[in-house]
C-alpha cells in the first residue's frame, strides 16, 4: 500500500546570518494576533469594556504567562538531567522545548492577574479564552507538523504519513487532524 511521504519542510521561515524566523515562532505571533483581535470583538460584542490599551495589555500578559508557563512546564516535566547539569539550557529557546499544560498553567495564573487588576469577573476572561485558545492551537498544531513532531499512531490508512523522525512506519497526521478540528 502506497503512503504518504512528509513533505520535509524547513522549521527556519527565514534566516539572515545568525538571525531566523522559524515557523513555530511565527505560529505563535500569528496566533496571538488572532486571539486579540478575537479577544477585542468579544469585547465589544459583550459590552466588557476594556480600551484598546487594556486589550493589549490583557495579550501581553497571556504572552507572557504562555511562554513562561509553556517553558517552565517543560523544564520541570521532560528537562530532567539536561536541566539540572546546565542550568542557562533554561534560556536557550531556540534549542525548543515548550509544554501545553505549563502553558496552560501560565495563562490561568496571566487571568487570574488580568481579573484582579481590571475588575473583571475570571471566568468572563476564561470564556472569552475559550473563544481564541482554538486559534492559537490551530497555528501551534500546524508547526508541529512541519517541525515533523506529535505524529499519532502507526497506521495501515492510504493517508497514513511517514515521518522522518518517527522511522519507516506510516503513522497519522494527528498534528493535521488537531488542527482541522479546532474549534468545532
């Protein structure tokens, strides 16, 4: 049975010299614009008001807390040894290495911030989370795919897709398949 064959796309978008834009980085920045620009519709559609620097301000705090939360989760949940023998591998972002729960863990604590210094109920910020966290992991889940990491389970399937980094066995596009249903 024929499958498919991964389409070996470089993580680097962009490099000049020392300085690279990688998918997953620009995953990120997309995701978060859309969030916003999510979070200031939702806004005014349920009469919150926040201004437009308060909306900023809310984007910078899930920034901050996703990134936070994102690597420390890793540090603490898969580092082990690397972390510990080297402690500085702790700020080399670039090496990779970020966790959904830490990153989760670190936007909870951003809106429990982002409630207590705007007066806004929590899980008001919580729903209106639940509206752009979607369009994030859609952008995050489709530079797994092309970063080749979290594929599925092995697979007889004709779509089955066989990933470099996960040997010679066709294997699902669960990356792909992630990021199609977000939302839904």
């Amino acid at each position: 049975m024929a499958y498919l064959n991964y389409p070996a796309i470089d993580p680097v978008l962009f490099q000049a010299g020392p300085f690279a834009i990688h998918w997953y980085g620009l995953a990120y920045i997309v995701g978060f614009i859309a969030a916003g620009f999510l979070f200031a519709w939702l806004n005014r559609r349920w009469g919150i008001g926040f201004s437009t620097d308060d909306i900023l301000s809310v984007v910078l705090y899930c920034v901050v807390g996703v990134l936070i939360g994102g690597r420390l989760g890793y540090v603490l949940f898969y580092g082990g040894d690397t972390f510990r023998s080297d402690p500085l591998q702790v700020f080399k972002v670039w090496n990779g290495g970020m966790s959904w729960h830490g990153g989760f863990l670190g936007i909870v604590i951003a809106g429990l911030l982002v409630a207590r210094r705007f007066k806004v109920p929590f899980l008001r910020l919580a729903d209106m989370a639940a509206v752009g966290a979607p369009v994030g992991f859609f952008f995050g889940r489709l530079a797994n795919f092309i970063n080749d990491e979290l594929w599925g389970r092995t697979t007889d399937v004709p779509w089955g897709m066989v990933f470099p980094s996960a040997g010679s066995i066709p294997r699902h596009p669960s990356q792909l398949y992630e990021a199609l249903l977000e939302g839904l």
